[in-house]
C-alpha cells in the first residue's frame, strides 16, 4: 500500500504543477492538452523507471542469495567428504 499511497501523492503533485502550468500558459482558463500529455508522460516513465529499479534490486538480492546458497552447498558437500576421510 505504500507505494500506492506514493502514487496518489505523485499523481496530486502532477495536477498541481499542471494547473499552475495552465494558469501561466493559458490565461484564459482552456486547458492546455499538450502540457497535460507531457505531464503524464513524465509521471508514467518515472514509474516505469521506480519499477525497472525495484525489479532490479529484486533480481540482485536473489542473485545474491543464490550465490551464498551455492557457497553454503559447496562447504557443506565438502565438509562431508572430509568426514567420511
């Protein structure tokens, strides 16, 4: 839910921003469509980007857990055969 909530925080700042953006821009109060478009545009690669950025943190500690595991399985296979000696 965290994340959501973050979300909702980016999508009220994004409104905001448009809204002073169409005050300044347009005077006479008619939206600006293409200034909106550029806005969602920048809302939705910044979420893409948090995402392509967790899945990669993800990705690294399961790679990084893998890799212990195989150590740990490496020194537990060996230390078997050293008691079998």
């Amino acid at each position: 839910m965290p994340h959501q909530q973050q979300q909702q925080s980016q999508q009220l700042q994004v409104r905001q921003i448009m809204d002073q953006q169409q005050t300044r821009f347009s005077p006479n109060g008619n939206s600006n469509h293409a200034l909106q478009d550029y806005m969602m545009q920048l809302m939705l690669l910044d979420q893409q980007n948090k995402k392509r950025h967790l899945m990669y943190r993800q990705w690294e500690e399961d790679d990084r857990a893998r890799i212990r595991q195989a150590q740990h399985d490496k020194t537990n296979r060996g230390g078997r055969k050293d008691s079998k000696l």
